[in-house]
C-alpha cells in the first residue's frame, strides 16, 4: 500500500461530504439551528434546580453535547454505506482500487472533523446563553476525551455501517436502534444508578459510559490528563480493539454481499 | 498472453426471496419462501485483447451478472475468471486497477454536478485533478455533451447526458478493459449515436478491451467483432455476426433471426418487454 497514495484517494470522500454539504447548506444551518435548541432546552431542565443549577446545567450540557458529537461520528460512518446504495453509487465506490480501510478511514477522518466543528459551534452558542462559567473546567482535558473516544465510535460505527450490507431492506433500522440503545445505557443526561439495577451492567458495554465520565470530570470537577489517565488508556485500548474488530467484521459483511449479490442487483 | 479476459466454467446462482402469498397462514408468511435463479450457468468465454465483444441477451439472462463477476462486485460460485492475467478473487485489488465499468442506470451522487462527480471517482483512480479536469472536458466534448452542463447537478441532466457523463468517468481512468453494461439502453438515438461513435473511436485510438452487453441487435452487430449469445445465464454460441448467420442460415439471415434460433425466443417479442421496462 502507497501511503501517499490512500492518503489521496481518501480525501475523495472528504472533498464529496464537503461538496455535498455545500450543495445542502440551508438544510446544514437548519440541523445546526436544532442541534443549538435541543442543547438549550436540555440545559434549561437545570436552571430549575434552583441553588446548584450551574452544575446540573453543565453536567447536562456535556451530556448534549457530546451525545450530539458521537451521535455524528456514528451516524456518519454507519449510514454511509446505506446512503451509498439509496444514491445507487455503491458498486462504483466499491470497487475503486483502493484499500476498503482508505475508504473507510476517509469517511471516518471526515466524520470526526464534522462533528467537531458542529459541536463547537452549538459549544459557543450554548455557553454565551447560559454565561457558563468554565473556569473550573480543563478543557484540554476535555479535547483529550474527545479524541480518545473518537476511536472506539469511530469502531463501532464501522461495525454499524456493515448491517445495511448484510440486510438492504433492515440494516438502516437496525442501525438507529443500536444508537438508541448506547443513548438509554450510557448514561447521557443521568448517572448510571438512575437505570433500573437490571440494565446497569449493560453501561459498561458502551464507551460512551466512559466518555461521558471523563468529560464531566474534565468539565466539572477539572480533572487533569494525568487524574485521568487510567479513564483515558482504558478508552484509547477500547478504541484500538474496536477498530481493527470493526474492519474486519465489515470485510466479513463485504465478501458476504459479494457472495450472494446483495451489494445492489439493479441493471 | 493474448486473453483479456477468461472465463472457465463460470457459475453464479443466487437465492432471491419471494413475495409471501398474503392468503397464506401467518407462520407462512413470516418465513417467505426461496428461490433459486442460476443466473450465470456455466460459462466459459475468452475475450482477446484489444476486441470489442459483445453479450448479447434479453432481460434476466445473466448479462449483468456476468459483468459483476468480472468487475469483482460479486464472487463467482465456482469457475474462474481473471482479467489480463489476474483471478478476479484473488488479486482483486489489482483487477480494479485495471478496469472500468458503466452500467446502465446512471450512478451517480444526484445532488452534485457531473464535474464534481468526476473529480471523485479521479481522486480514488488516482488520476491527478488538474489532468482529469483537462480529460474530461475533451472526452465530453467529443461525446457532444454540452460544456456549460459540466456543473449543473446531475438530477438536472437528460439520460442521455447522464449516459455521456457515466462513459467519461470509466475512461478517466484510462482502463485497460472497459465495462460496458447496456451503455445505449434508453438512450434518444442522438446520445446512442454519440456513444457508440465513441466507443468505436476508444478501441481505435487506445487498444482498450471492451466488453459490451445489448439486447439491441443493430448494435452488437455494428460494434462487436465478436458476440456471445446469452440465455438463462448460458452461452448458446459464439462468434462474428458473420460467423452466427452463416451457422444459422446464409449472409442473408437477420440477427433476430440468429437468435430466435439459439434461443428460441422471438425477437420482436423480447423487445417490446424492453421498451415496457
Ligand atoms: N443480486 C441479485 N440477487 C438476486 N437475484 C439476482 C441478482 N442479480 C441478478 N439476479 C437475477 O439473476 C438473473 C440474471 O440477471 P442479470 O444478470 O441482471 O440479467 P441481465 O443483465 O441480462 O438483464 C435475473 O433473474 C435476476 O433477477
Ligand atoms: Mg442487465
């Protein structure tokens, strides 16, 4: 493999979301519009809590926000492979000569870069509305999770994106009720003691639980790198079996379509 | 080594779902049942270098499928093919980098303008953007594809244009064997004109292998040196135009009449299934 080369040939993904987004603007600042408000009205449930209001708004605001960013990630990646087919181009992305880890690595790259300036984006909105006062938080800790995390979404959003491969009719419904399910165990606007004792043990099967813990000590309680560095190795290892597991898993999906004609059947 | 492409007792069945009878008891209906097309049945075909080689068949004959086995989109069930020396399962990487293929829909992201679609497929061919943007203005130009078109969206183009667009991105890549899945279908006999034209002019000037399926006889006739006539995803023969008249019945039998033979299936027939399509 030519590095320069992949290197390349996944900017072509880039370049096509970029395009894309460019020809879909008015809908992009009308997703942003929504993404500012359900941030807003999230962190408005904790201006009721009276005293300590500025803890629970941030804690729900991290919440939101960082749901909103992995939720990107995710939707990015596993979608695309659906999207592909539903535009009828996926026999011909298929079967570019390049690595399928150039092809997904690209959507992956872009997807994260995405996310990112979104988040930031709803960030700034949402913090001059509530004058949130950050100067507990260490923020470069903060990015650090965020990164980390990247890697185990970036996982297992590849392990999404293969349903559709598997199923064309199910596999795009199937990968909305997994997101729904990492959105209920996770613990995003609640601590995990607040799901019934039975689906707790459930929280620790998704990263998510562990980016959400990280960030808010990050954000809250100002952690360093350092205080969390077990929390931060413990994400970059789940991220580093994820990956590879994800490729290989959606190579399995990839010659199981080749083999029985379900990569697309028209003309 | 003189084959562009072999293939050696080539099958592809696949099990497609039916449609449960509504009338049917629930557990039925829940378990729908399966059934089986042998959509490649035994093939085996040599396509020489530098040929313009025809697939000639009606709707469901394997045509496609054939063409997927060699675009290394489907695996074969058993059987081989390799394209200019490479197994088309083992050395995928290296076939892909050697061909191109249009199909008959136009596969294209619909929202964007025929010149961003190009500079995609360029980017994962490698093909340097500058280079690709100066390609794809004379290839479309000499398709006579109107210029001021290049950055209107897709969705917006005719089919015909769609068509010429779809021809440009598979020779962008300057492939060495080409692809052509029923590139004329639907067309306005203008654009059928235009690509036809254009794929005569192809093997001319490049040396390119093309591989051409039809179910328009004037047209595998006028392109191909030589055709295979395909049937329920068998070959039934192959050889010139020439060559399949003579065995049939003299110079002066027509090509559906060549076909009915083989087939036994009436031409005029088949076409009107076509034009229903
Ligand atoms: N991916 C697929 N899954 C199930 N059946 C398929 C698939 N592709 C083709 N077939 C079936 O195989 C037969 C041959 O199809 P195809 O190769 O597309 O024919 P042609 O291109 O000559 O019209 C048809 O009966 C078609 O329904
Ligand atoms: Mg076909």
């Amino acid at each position: 493999m030519k590095l320069t080369r992949e290197l390349r040939a996944s900017m072509a993904f880039a370049q096509r979301q970029y395009n894309l987004i460019k020809r879909y603007w008015s809908w992009e600042v009308v997703f942003l519009f929504y993404s500012i408000i359900n941030t807003l009205t999230i962190g408005l449930i904790g201006v009721q809590a009276g005293e300590n209001s500025g803890e629970l708004i941030l804690y729900l605001v991290v919440g939101a926000l960082l749901w909103g960013f992995l939720s990107v990630v995710f939707h990015e990646v596993g979608e695309s492979v659906s999207w592909e087919r539903w535009e009828g181009t996926i026999e011909y992305t298929f079967m570019a000569p390049i690595h399928r880890l150039t092809h997904l690595g690209g959507m992956c790259l872009y997807a994260i870069g995405y996310g990112a300036i979104r988040t930031i984006i709803v960030l700034i909105a949402v913090a001059l509305f509530f004058d949130l006062s950050l100067t507990g938080a260490n923020l470069l800790t903060g990015l650090a999770v965020l990164v980390v995390s990247s890697l185990s979404f970036i996982g297992m959003g590849l392990m999404a994106a293969v349903l559709p491969l598997l199923s064309p009719e199910k596999g795009s419904q199937a990968t909305h009720i997994i997101q729904g399910f990492i959105l209920l165990i996770s613990g995003v606007y609640y601590e995990i003691e607040a799901l019934p004792a039975w689906m707790q043990p459930l929280s620790r099967f998704s990263p998510a639980t562990y980016t959400l813990r990280a960030a808010r000590a990050a954000l809250l309680d100002g952690a360093s790198i350092s205080q969390l560095a077990p929390e931060l190795l413990r994400l970059a290892l789940i991220g580093i079996l994820l990956i590879p597991l994800g490729l290989f898993i959606f190579s399995l999906g990839e010659r199981y379509a080749m083999r029985t004609g379900k990569l697309k059947r028209n003309g | 080594m003189d084959s562009a492409i072999v293939c050696h007792q080539v099958r592809k069945y696949f099990w497609e779902e039916q449609e449960a009878d509504p009338g049917a008891c629930w557990l039925k209906r829940l378990r729908p049942g399966k059934r089986l097309t042998k959509a490649v049945d035994d093939v085996s075909l040599e396509v020489k270098r530098g040929e313009i080689f025809g697939l000639l068949g009606s709707n469901g004959s394997g045509k496609s499928t054939l063409i997927r086995l060699m675009a290394t989109l489907l695996l074969p069930d058993s059987g081989y093919v390799s394209v200019l020396g490479q197994d088309v399962v083992k050395n995928r990487l290296a076939v892909r980098r050697m061909i191109n293929r249009v199909s008959v829909d136009a596969a294209f992201f619909k929202k964007l303008s025929a010149y961003e679609n190009l500079m995609y497929a360029a980017r994962l061919y490698d093909v340097n953007p500058r280079q690709a943007k100066i390609d794809a203005e004379a290839i479309l130009k000499r398709l006579g594809f109107p210029r001021n078109k290049i950055y209107a969206s897709m969705e917006n183009l005719s089919r015909g244009m769609q068509q010429k667009v779809a021809v440009a991105r598979a020779l962008l890549t300057s492939p060495m064997v080409l692809l052509l899945d029923e590139p004329t279908t639907g067309l306005d006999p203008k654009s059928k004109r235009d690509v036809q034209d254009f794929v005569l002019e192809v093997q001319a000037e490049h040396d390119t292998t093309i591989i051409l399926t039809t179910h328009d006889m004037a047209e595998a006739e006028r392109l191909c040196q030589r055709i295979a006539i395909i049937d329920g995803g068998r070959v039934e023969d192959i050889d010139t135009a020439e060559g399949l008249k003579n065995k049939v019945g003299g110079p002066s039998t027509t090509m559906e009449e060549v076909f009915f033979a083989l087939t036994g299936r009436d031409w005029s027939k088949e076409a009107e299934d076509h034009e229903a399509d």
